[in-house]
C-alpha cells in the first residue's frame, strides 16, 4: 500500500465525497502509482484507503481543467478560474511544465 500526505480540507473532501481526483505534480513517486493499487492519504488526525481508479496524465492545467470537472477535484472552488488559482498556489508553472499534471480518480474502500 502506497502513503499520500494530503491537507486536511482535501481530505475531508474525499471522505466527505466531495473530491473524486486527486492531483500532483507527474513527479517520479505518484509515476509509481497505478490502476487499482491501494493509497492510503492520510494527514496528522484523519486517514482514509482508496483504490485508484483510473489514471490521467495532462502537460497542463488548461487541458486537466477542460478535461475534468472541477467539481470534483475540491469544494473550496466555484468555478475553473478559483481552480487555476488554487492549483497554482500549489505548483509553480514552471514545475507544472517541467512534470506534467497526474490526476487520480479514486474510490474510498475504507475510512
């Protein structure tokens, strides 16, 4: 089983079942990932196991957004324009171009 650290308010997303993506940067660990493997995202006070159910690749977060609803990916956010804003606090662009975007559609299995 492979360990994610993830903040807390997307976590209560995913428990809450309001996030079914989860997105990172197409770094070498989350490349490691695949179809139907165990993730266990956990932070300080709350985990929760998922299965990985499909797996999306994106050069950028124009096409990640124009791909996936962005309902999906948090709660925080009303709109596509809020999400590029919150990706991009995240990831720089210049990381963004040099890796790509993995996204993740998961499935809790237990809480």
């Amino acid at each position: 089983m492979i360990t994610v650290f993830i903040k807390q308010s997307a976590l209560e997303d995913i428990i809450n079942l309001k996030k079914i993506y989860e997105v990172r940067l197409n770094k070498l660990f989350f490349k490691s990932i695949k179809k139907n493997d165990i993730v266990l995202f956990k932070n300080s006070q709350k985990l929760t196991k998922c299965k990985i159910e499909e797996i999306y690749t994106f050069s950028n977060l124009d096409k990640l957004l124009k791909n996936i609803d962005f309902k999906y990916l948090n709660s925080r956010t009303k709109n596509i324009n809020e999400n590029k804003v919150l990706y991009n606090s995240l990831y720089s662009d210049k990381n963004i171009n040099k890796y790509g975007l993995i996204v993740f559609k998961i499935k809790i299995i237990e809480n």
